[in-house]
C-alpha cells in the first residue's frame, strides 16, 4: 500500500473519530444525516394544545430521530387542511373539521390523536354555568371547528340556545373585553390567556361534558406517507417521547417549555393553568367521544348523516395505526 493511501486511511478514520465524538451517544445513524423536513400545520394560540410536539422538539426528541419541523401556523383547523394538499406534509387540528374536510372528499392519513378536551368555556365571573348563558352571545373559533361542534352538543344536552358569534381566537377576547360575547369556547392557552389578562373573567367551565373528549388529531398527506412511511414512524416515536415526558415529569417543567415555545417566559402562569384543560398523553382516538363529535355535526348538517351511521366504519377508512403500532414496538424494544 502506498504512502499517500494510507495517509487517506488514517485522515478517514480521524475524521470519523472527530465526528462520532460530536454526536450525542446512541443518536441514530439517519440523526446524523439530513433531516427530513415535514411541514406541519398548528393553530395560532395553541401551543399548550400541542404540547406533546413542543415539549418533544425541545428535548431533541426529533433532531435525534432525524426530523425537522417547519411548523406552520393557520387561524383554525379548517384553513390548514385546505392547505394539506399544497404547502403541508401534516396538520395538527380537530376531529370534527378533519372529518369534515374528508365527507368533502378530502385525502389524508390519520396516525394518532394528540389532545383530549380542550373546549374551555370562560366568560365573565358573574356566569356561573352553562345554563347561565342560555340567550347570550357566545363566541366561537369558527363554524367549522370541533369547539362550535361541542357549543352545539351543550345546547341540544342541556336544551339551551346560545347566540354564536364566530371569530378568530386571537379576537375572541377583545370581543368579550368590547362587550360583544358574554363568553366564549376556545383552544388553550388562548383561553388560560383571557382568563391570566382581562378583567373580571374566569374559565366558567374548563372541561367539557363528555369525558375523554376527543379534540385534535394528526393527519398527513397520502403523498408523503407513501413516499416517506419510516419518516412517520419516526415522528411519531418522538412524539410518544414528549408524550412520556409530560406523564413523567411535573407539570411546572411542562409549562415551561410551552411558555418558551410561545416565545414568552412570562407566560409560564398561563400554560401552567391551560394544561388542566387537556389530556395530552393518550395517542389514540377515544372512540366513544369521537361518534358522538361526529354525530352531533351531522345534527349540525355539517355532514351527511349517512356517514355516521357506523362511524368506526368510516373513520377507520382514513385512520391507520400500524405506524404508531410501530412507534411504540420500537420503544418498548
């Protein structure tokens, strides 16, 4: 062998020495590659809904898995997914438009669900329920949202008739500040935040009344789960990662990632408040919440009532947990 080949061997073996030694240990050999990038869809005001994505993303969940979010924020679930098929990979938004968006003939893939509740009510503190607000002008994130679906459920449960005032969540408040709603359901922390700044306002109700309501779920577009299945696996292991993070550690710890991920360290109060109107750590639709959310928009008309007479049926057609199942076999290995 020559002199300059093995002055190449040498250099080749110091070069791989000197990059092994920058990685952290047991970071997966495709961290050390090019990330893939995926295109993912929030909502505005709704870091704590998320949660799971944040809090993995800040532990270097995702860079370990060789993942890149470019996170891209819309004024509701239905606007992202009207989005799904040009500018995103992914969305991050309710049951209720997502299943809309698929009665329209909409494509995806649903992978897991992400939060459970998350439909707070607050208004003014002198309103004390529900029932303390029938006649009066609510206002909601949009007509097409899972929150009006649960406004909806409310009234037809309790036989009450709210005046609903449909706006952007980041407007909501100042609507109920101006006078114009005397309450208002929305996603968290947006609420915790209305609840942290404005005068004589409180959460009159900061569960819904169906338990494990399912709220917000992942979807991805059908091109880039076809083309890039293992890049799902992935996202979805580090997800389960920021998931165990928030059933493990306090939820001080967890407040304080969001407060960072909404860019202000103030508002640790507010996240800490808005995580007691989630359940963030069960990564599959609760089925008995989700028929009677999409039965309750088919009694809205939102949908065709035809598609919910077997509601497991239909959203198993667009709902696929070998992915996950993946995921978590992963881990558990």
């Amino acid at each position: 062998m020559s002199i300059n080949s093995n002055r190449r061997k040498v250099l080749g073996v110091g070069m791989a020495a000197t990059l092994g030694s920058t990685m952290p240990l047991g970071t997966p050999l495709f961290a050390q590659t090019k990330k893939t990038v995926i295109r993912l869809a929030d909502q505005a005001g709704a870091e704590v809904d998320y949660a799971a994505i944040w809090v993995a993303e800040n532990q270097g969940y995702y860079d370990q898995e060789g993942i890149q979010i470019d996170r891209r924020t819309y004024p509701n679930g239905p606007a992202s997914l009207l989005d799904l098929n040009k500018n995103l990979d992914a969305v991050m938004c309710g049951l209720g438009p997502i299943m809309q968006y698929a009665a329209g003939g909409g494509q995806f893939t649903m992978v897991c669900s992400v939060t459970k509740y998350n439909a707070p009510l607050v208004g003014r503190t002198q309103y004390k329920s529900y029932a303390d607000l029938n006649g009066k002008k609510v206002g909601t994130p949009g007509l097409g949202t899972i929150h009006d679906a649960i406004l909806f459920y409310i009234e037809k449960t309790y036989n009450l008739k709210f005046q609903k005032v449909p706006g952007r969540v980041a407007d909501i408040p100042a609507m109920l500040d101006r006078g114009e709603v005397e309450a208002f359901i929305a996603w968290e922390p947006a609420s915790a935040s209305a609840v942290a700044k404005a005068k004589d306002v409180h959460y009159i109700v900061q569960l819904p009344p169906i338990p494990n309501a399912e709220s917000l779920d992942l979807v991805f577009h059908p091109t880039f789960i076809k083309e890039k299945p293992d890049a799902v696996v992935r996202f979805l292991r580090a997800t389960l990662k920021g998931m165990n993070f928030i059933k493990t550690k306090s939820k001080d710890d967890v407040a304080n990632i969001v407060a960072k991920k909404m860019n202000d360290p103030t508002a640790k109060p507010i996240a800490f408040m808005a995580l007691s109107s989630v359940l963030l750590t069960d990564p599959r639709l609760d089925m008995p919440s989700t028929r009677l959310i999409l039965k309750t928009i088919a009694e809205q008309g939102k949908i065709d009532p035809a598609l919910v007479v077997n509601v497991d049926a239909w959203v198993g057609k667009y709902l696929d947990y070998s992915f996950l199942d993946k995921a978590e076999k992963s881990l558990k290995g």
